[in-house]
C-alpha cells in the first residue's frame, strides 16, 4: 500500500473520492464476472471430460478395427479404402460472445450416408467395413471436443486476465486511492486546525489592544 503522490488540496480529494468509487463498483462487476467464468468453466470442463472419455473409447475402437483390418489386407487396399469416406460433411465456424469472450463454434452437417461403400465387398473384409463406417460416425465427436477444449482454453485464459485485475484493484489501486484520501483528509484537517488556531490568536490579541 503506497500513497499516492498529489497535492492535498479539496479538489484532489473529490476526485480521488470519485475515483475511489469508480474502482469500487469496477471491482464488484468483474468479481462477479469472473465468478461466472469460473462456474461456467467448471460446468463446462466437466463435460468435456466426459466428452472426451466417450471419444477416446470411440477412437480406440476403430483403431483395433484398422488393426484387425491392416493385419489381413495389404498397404495399398487399406489405403484405397480409407481415402473415400462413407459420407460428406461440411463444417461451419463462427463465434459466439460468452461474457465478452469470443468462442469457436461448429456447425457440422452430415450428408446422407452411402448405402453402400464406395468399394467392393469381395475386395475387404468385414473388419474393414466396420473400420469404415466407425471413422465416419466419430469425426463430428472429434469436431465437438474440439470446439469445447478450445473454449475451455480461452475461458481459462480470460479467467487468469480477470483475477490479475482483480487483484490489482483490490490489492493495489483501491488500498492505494484510501490511503491518500486518508492522508489528504488529515492534512486538511490540520490545516484547518491551524488556520482556527491563528484566527483565535489574532482575535485574542485585537482584544487586548482594545
């Protein structure tokens, strides 16, 4: 806590006062705000994590059926077969204002799925197929996690931004803006006492001379 370093005179003093207030209420409002953050992101850190735990299963799942599938067909036909995906997306970003923070959204839309694979049966096995089929269906769960980790990261990032500020208005500025408003009252009143002090000893001395 350090004073800061103004003349003391009655308008400094106003306006410290009105700065004092401003910071006040400016505190108030971003404790709030980053209160919010913080229940916001915890809400959505946790679903997340179960987003994140479902894909995972997801994504090991059609990895052992690539597995199984590049174990009995060659290099050439596993590639062949995963180069024409069993549907179409289209994908869509924009951004949405959560407490003055722009977050990515995605838009995702599916287009109708092959009836039928774009390759033989004869040429595949039935492993491959399932390999297929899983990759396409866990892609739009892919886009999802993403778009929520990258919100949670950029919550988390504004988070740390507000408690700094936060802080340095509850830890640095409004201590700072009370002590000098303290001081400057005091010297005021000082001089005030002195200034009736030499008023009474003037008043005390025309007394006499009368």
């Amino acid at each position: 806590m350090a004073r800061i370093n103004v003349n003391p005179t009655r308008m400094e003093l106003k306006k410290l006062k009105a700065r004092l207030k401003t910071a006040q209420r400016g505190y108030k409002l971003l404790k709030d705000k980053t209160d919010e953050m913080v229940r916001r992101f915890s809400v959505l850190i946790r679903e997340t994590k179960r987003l994140r735990d479902a894909t995972d299963e997801e994504v090991l799942r059609v990895l052992r059926q690539f597995s199984l599938a590049r174990g009995v067909l060659s290099k050439k036909d596993i590639e062949r077969i995963f180069s024409i995906p069993p549907v179409s997306l289209s994908l869509d970003c924009v951004t949405v204002n959560v407490l003055n923070v722009e977050i990515p959204k995605l838009h995702l839309e599916a287009g109708a799925a092959q009836e039928e694979l774009p390759y033989s049966f004869a040429d595949v096995t039935s492993e491959a197929d399932h390999a297929v089929r899983a990759a396409g269906e866990v892609v739009s769960r892919l886009l999802r996690l993403a778009e929520m980790e990258k919100a949670c990261a950029m919550l988390s990032g504004e988070i740390e931004r507000s408690k700094r500020r936060v802080n340095a208005l509850e830890y640095v500025m409004i201590p700072d803006l009370e002590e000098t408003i303290r001081y400057i009252s005091q010297k005021l009143e000082e001089n005030e006492r002195g200034n009736l002090t030499r008023l009474m000893k003037v008043k005390s001395m025309l007394e006499e001379r009368g």
